[in-house]
C-alpha cells in the first residue's frame, strides 16, 4: 500500500458518532486523540443529525422527510433535507476550524450511511421499505453516491486533507439475507444476493474515489467483503470467532486494510491496558496463523463502534485506541 494513503496500519481512528450537540467541542476531540481524524456525528441534535437523516443532507434529487417512527422519501426539498445540510455544513466548519488553528494537514475521515441501510431503514411514500423496490434502490445508490462524493470533494476544498470515506453499513447482512421486515406479510422484501449488492458497492467506490472504508458493527459478512477489493474493512473484532479465522486471514493476507474496533464502546468496569489489548490483536493474528507485521502494516484501531452514548467515555476510548495503536507499532 502507498504510503500516501492514510488507510496505513499502526494508527488509530474513531468509527463516527459522538457525544454531545457542540459540533466544536466533538471536532476538537476527535482531532487531538486519534491519527487518522473523522467528521464527528451528533446523533443528540435530533431529526437529521443521526445515521439515517444525514442522508437527507447527501441525496441527490431524492429529498427525504421525517415520517411516524422514522425517515421517508417525498416529493421537493422537504424541512428535514434543510435541517441535514445546516447540520453537515456545522459539522464542516468545525472541522475546518480546529485545523485551522492546529495548523496540521492530517487527513480527514467523513462517515455516511450506506445505499442498503438506508434502502432498509427508510420508506418509499407508500410505506415500503425502499428494499422493497429494485429500481428505487439502484436509485438509491447512485443518488447517494454523488451526494457522498459531492460532499468530500467540498470538505477536502475546505480543509486541504485528504478525505476518507466510511459507508456505514449495519443492516446490510439483513438486507442480503432478505430479514427486512415487510409492510404486511404478503409484501416481502426479497433478499439482494451479495453479488448484486457488492457490485453495487464498488459502483460508490468509482464515483467517489477516495479511500474507502465499509463499517459493520454486527457479525462480518465476509460473502460481501471478500468481493469488495476498493474497500478497508472495519470491524468489531471482539467478536470475532474461530468460524471467522480463514475468511479474516484471507482477507489480510490479500493485503486488505482492517480497521479493529477492540475498545467498549462503554466505560468497562475494570480499567483497560492498552498493552492488554494490543497483546490480544496480536494473539489473534497468531491464532490464524498470520506474520506479526500484518497488525503493523494493514490494522487500524478503533473503538468497536460510535460512542454517541459514551459522554464521559468518548475522549478516553479515542485516546486509549491510539495507545493500542502505538503498541502495535512496536510488534516484531
């Protein structure tokens, strides 16, 4: 990997969310505890700061709106795509503030939830999921695709980083697996085989071309990241099992770029060692029968996932992920 690409192992970053409603206060943190800063989110602030309604603010010509429960596509700029922009574009400043007082030039990582969370996750007018509608997904997709690169082209202008993008992907096992809950039950939403939905992936990798990193807190779906080579992977590998060891060792052994997510999300009950916790990254690329330097060369540290919850928490988990991540530094 080129040295100028800031997915490189032996640093750490944050997976996205943060804690709080001061978009200053989250950026200021999230650049003085970890390498490889991020664009904070701030679920806290309400309809169209969290995962789901920033999409508002990134679709191309398909405005979204807030609906009974949740998020729905509608007809004209509605007051939630507003209220998205406003958002981004504070979160944006903040950003650009704090580098420009630092004066550095590190890069910037900015998160966004992915074509098939969202197409889970919020309804077409009729009140289907838009899963549910084949064409209104590929839609999805490559509206949300330009409203992503759009919006890193913008936050790379305004910074001079580079920009790394993040598709935030929690729900897309379900989706691939056909676990989305229909509108009644004679109106199933099929499932989209990992091939198309892969395909579809790399589509987003084209048309943003940057770094690319695909986040999925829940069990690693390796039939989708084994065809997703434009891709690091970010992954909660505290939950990583013995079934997981030949599909993780291949995919590092092919050079693939993980991001570890080993700090709680939580405050743990008993205090962590970032030596403790380095030493179990490194027992793990062992057990799979991977050369020590991987950890060094292609892993990044992270918490397991966002730390909206973690008030007290969040600056420390960051803090603590790049003392692990120094550790790994040191392997041999």
């Amino acid at each position: 990997m080129s040295p100028a690409n800031p997915l490189t192992g032996g640093i750490a970053t944050g997976i996205g969310s943060m804690p709080g409603t001061d978009p200053l206060v989250a950026a200021r943190s999230a650049f003085d505890e970890v390498a490889l800063p991020f664009v904070p989110e701030l679920p806290a602030r309400g309809a169209g700061s969290d995962m789901v309604g920033r999409a508002a603010g990134l679709l191309v010509d398909i405005p979204m709106d807030t609906a009974l429960g949740g998020y729905r596509l509608t007809a004209g700029r509605s007051r939630l795509t507003t209220r998205a922009d406003g958002f981004l574009r504070a979160d944006f400043d903040a950003v650009e503030e704090v580098l420009e007082r630092s004066g550095s030039s590190a890069p910037v990582k900015l998160s966004a939830i992915g074509p098939f969370t969202l197409s889970a996750l919020v309804e077409l007018p009729g009140g289907h999921k838009i899963v549910h509608d084949a064409g209104a997904v590929r839609d999805v997709v490559a509206s949300l695709a330009e409203g992503i690169a759009q919006r890193a082209d913008d936050l790379a202008r305004r910074t001079g980083s580079d920009v790394v993008v993040q598709i935030d992907e929690p729900m897309i096992g379900r989706v691939v697996d056909g676990h989305i809950a229909p509108l009644t039950r004679l109106d199933i939403n099929r499932a989209i085989p990992a091939p198309d939905v892969a395909a579809a992936l790399e589509t987003v990798a084209a048309r943003i071309g940057r770094p690319m990193v695909l986040h999925n807190c829940a069990q690693p779906r390796w039939d989708l990241i084994d065809r997703l080579p434009s891709y690091a992977v970010s992954l909660d590998v505290t939950g990583i099992t013995v079934d997981d060891y030949d599909a993780l060792g291949g995919f590092l052994d092919r050079g693939g770029v993980l991001v570890a997510g080993v700090v709680p999300t939580e405050k743990p009950v008993a205090a962590l060692s970032a030596d403790d916790t380095a030493t179990r990254l490194v027992e793990l690329t062992d057990r799979i029968g991977l050369p020590r330097r991987v950890v060094v060369d292609q892993v990044l540290v992270s918490p397991t996932c966002g730390l909206a919850g973690a008030r007290d928490w969040a600056p420390r988990a960051l803090a603590l992920s790049t003392s692990v991540a120094d550790q790994l530094r040191n392997v041999d």
